[in-house]
C-alpha cells in the first residue's frame, strides 16, 4: 500500500520574482566596505517566522570584491548591484563600474559602469529604478551634489537634477513613491561640515499637455533639531511612514541651527536651543493626521469602516499623509551599522563605537516598534563588521554557493 505524501514543512519561501516553483532563501546579506575582503557574510531569515534572523553568520567568496572598498550595494528586483567604490591601496584607483549579481544564474555580469566616478555616496531603488546621490568624487577629493538613475531597461544610467546641496556619507530611504535624504556632511573628507537638513524627492505632473513627469526636490519643515549632532552613516529607516533615526544618548542631541555672523537674533536663538532639554520623541515636529471619530464626518465611508473594526484609528487617509520623526535612543552607541527592517523590527547589525572606529559591536539588537523597546537577538563572532552595509537577497536553493538554515534547528537544539 502506498501512502501517498504529506504537505512539505514550511522551512523556505517561495519567491513571486520568477518561477513561483523554485523555492528562495531570504538571506540579509553584510558587506564590510573597508576591508576590501572577498568574503562577504550572510545570515538567513527565518521561513517561519519572517521577522527573525537565525543567529548564524556564514559566508561566501566572491573574488569580484577583492581590494574593492567605499562601494554601495543596493538590490533591484532580486538582481544585486555592487556600485562604484574605490581600490583600497592608497591613492587607489576610483571606479565607476557597476557589478551585477544574478542570485538564480549565480553568476556575475558588468553592468552600464556609473556616468563618473564616486565612493561613499547613497542609493535606492525608486520608481522601478536605482537612484543614487551624492558621494565623493576624484575632483579636489569633495562631495558632490551630482545624481544619477538607472534604467534597466534599456541598461542605462541618466543624469538626474542634482541634490539641493553636496552631500557625503548620507541616506537615501525609500518613502511610497518619494525619496528621503537623510544625515551625510559636506566639505572635503578632512574637514567635513554637519548638515541638518531632510530632503524629499517626488514626482511632479507639470500642467498643460506635457507628460512627461519631472522629480523635485522639497524641504521638510520643522526640522532644524530633528538630526544627532553626528550624522556620517546616520543609522536611520522609515517604517510605516514613520522616520526612526537611532542617536547616542551620551553624545551632544541634536546639531542646532548655524547662527548667522551678521544676525545677533540668531546667537541668541542659538543659546535658547542649547538648553532645552533632550528630545525623547520627535513625532510631533513634523504633523501627520490621523483618523479618528473626531476628525470624521457623519455618514462618510471611512467612519463606518472605522466604526465597524475593519482598521484602527491610526490608518490614516492617502491624502492626509505625512512622513513623521522619532529619534530612539542606541543601547549601544554605535556607528556605521547595517539598518534591516522585518516586519516590526528593525535591527542593526554590527557598526562601531563612535569613539573608537576599530572596537566592533558584535551584538545584533532590533528596535520593536509597536513596543518601543530594544531587544538583543544574539551576538556575532566576526570582529571584522565595523562598517556595513546590508541588503536583503532572495537566493534559490539550487544555488549552493549558499547555506539555507532551518529555524526548527535552533529553537530545539541550541548550536550557536
């Protein structure tokens, strides 16, 4: 008698990118960008429970990365590109050469090399695009305000409108169908100047029968004492519209505005911030409008939605939406850490202690954000993550380059 086979355990996931029957390991990918290594870490999500990473770092050897340092890696539609960067030798030679990574094929390609050469810049993927922003260029070793899209249809990088301002060692997040640029400095690498300023790119329909939209930079306002005082690598993220940027407590808060020479008005301005007391929550600076019975009118369709439990009062209508700022305190003063959001957790994973560039943090702690408490998820044994960026990956099982964990094998049999 044959007994015909039961439902497979659900330990893997099944990517909606290509063939919905291969099976995917969701992997968070560790890049070190200074050491020039050709070992890059890697640690699995859990198939079970999406919002967990299994405490195991392994890794994988990929000898296009050999020497090559300050570089941006950003995934696009499951395809990883290595941005730019730099050789790590001194007076090494800078790269504008794009490396892209095909996670099913396991093979590297070139890709369109960048329009100029930079390091220590930021992207994103926006609009079905790779933006990137901002950087170090060979010119007088300075910052630059230049930007730059890439179009993978037609495999292709185009000039965008530049930034407002030069901008190094930011952010650039993704917000709905808007860009946020976050932290970063300006001047040259030896004399960096600290900004404060939040930037927000959108598309704009101009009037009359031209169709072709046009993306324009806006400040936020109310933002002057939003950003720590120290902002290269900020660590920060959006989640559900909401800007978390995680600042040492021990350090001075908040950058204030720079006073101006000519306007005593401003000096004094400048002494008033200065004693204020720190800012816990900064959610109230920048409004956003939330539903509620009070802001409701009779009769209309999301009252009675609201009325009847089918979403709670902090959904908030498309039109009314706004992005808000909170600043959480690190219970680890850290800098240069990978910034991973699954779910309600957003972890950070390694950095270094702002006053000590080469004394790792090994551990991984993740910020709940609907408990607004930090929890620690394990610690990491390679002392080497003082700098990272990371990025989420979904890599087939066929692909064995790769080692898939299995989240039953840790929460019975503790191996770590």
């Amino acid at each position: 008698m044959s007994i015909a086979p039961g439902p497979l355990p659900q330990l893997r996931e099944f990517s909606t990118d290509s063939d919905a029957n291969n099976e995917y390991y969701k992997f968070i990918l560790v890049f070190t960008r200074h050491g020039g290594d050709v070992k890059v870490g890697y640690m699995t999500v859990d198939p079970k429970k999406t919002t967990t990473i299994l405490p195991k770092l392994n890794y994988v050897t990929w000898p296009k990365l050999r020497n090559l340092t300050d570089f941006t890696p950003v995934v696009l539609k499951n395809q990883l590109y290595i941005l730019g960067g730099k050789e790590k030798k001194a007076n090494g030679r800078r790269k504008k050469e794009v490396l892209k990574f095909d996670p099913t094929s396991n093979k590297w390609a070139d890709s369109a090399p960048l329009r100029r050469k930079r390091w220590n810049f930021a992207a994103c993927t926006f609009d079905g695009k790779i933006y990137i922003a901002g950087g170090e260029i060979p010119q007088g070793t300075c910052a630059t305000d230049a930007s730059e899209t890439y179009e993978p249809f037609i495999n292709e990088w185009l000039d965008e409108d530049p930034i407002p301002k030069i901008r190094r060692n930011h952010c650039l997040l993704p917000w709905r169908d808007k860009v946020v640029l976050v932290g970063g400095s300006t001047g040259k690498h030896f004399k960096p100047r600290q900004t404060n300023s939040i930037w927000v790119l959108e598309k704009k329909w101009p009037s009359g029968f031209q169709a072709d939209p046009k993306y324009v930079w806006s400040e936020l306002e109310s933002q002057e004492t939003l950003l720590p005082l120290v902002q290269d690598n900020l660590l920060c993220t959006i989640h559900r519209d909401v800007l978390y940027i995680f600042r040492d407590p021990t350090k001075v808060n908040f950058l204030p505005k720079v006073p101006s020479q000519s306007n005593p008005s401003d000096a004094s301005l400048l002494e008033q911030r200065s004693k204020r007391p720190r800012l816990e929550d900064t959610s109230e600076s920048l409004s956003h409008k939330q539903i509620s019975p009070d802001t409701l009118t009779p009769g209309d369709q999301c009252t009675e939605r609201l009325k009847s439990g089918k979403f709670s009062q902090t959904t908030r209508r498309a039109k009314d939406l706004h992005l808000s700022c909170e600043c959480i305190s690190l219970q680890q003063p850290r800098t240069g850490a990978g910034v991973i959001t699954l779910g309600h957790r957003i972890y950070l994973i390694g950095g270094h202690r702002p006053d000590n560039p080469d004394h790792c943090v090994l551990d991984v702690e993740y910020y709940h954000t609907k408990s607004r408490k930090w929890f620690k998820a394990f610690s990491l044994g390679d002392r080497s993550l003082t700098d990272v960026k990371c990025c989420v990956l979904k890599v087939p099982v066929s692909n064995t380059d790769f080692k898939g964990q299995s989240g039953a094998l840790y929460y019975r049999w503790p191996l770590w």
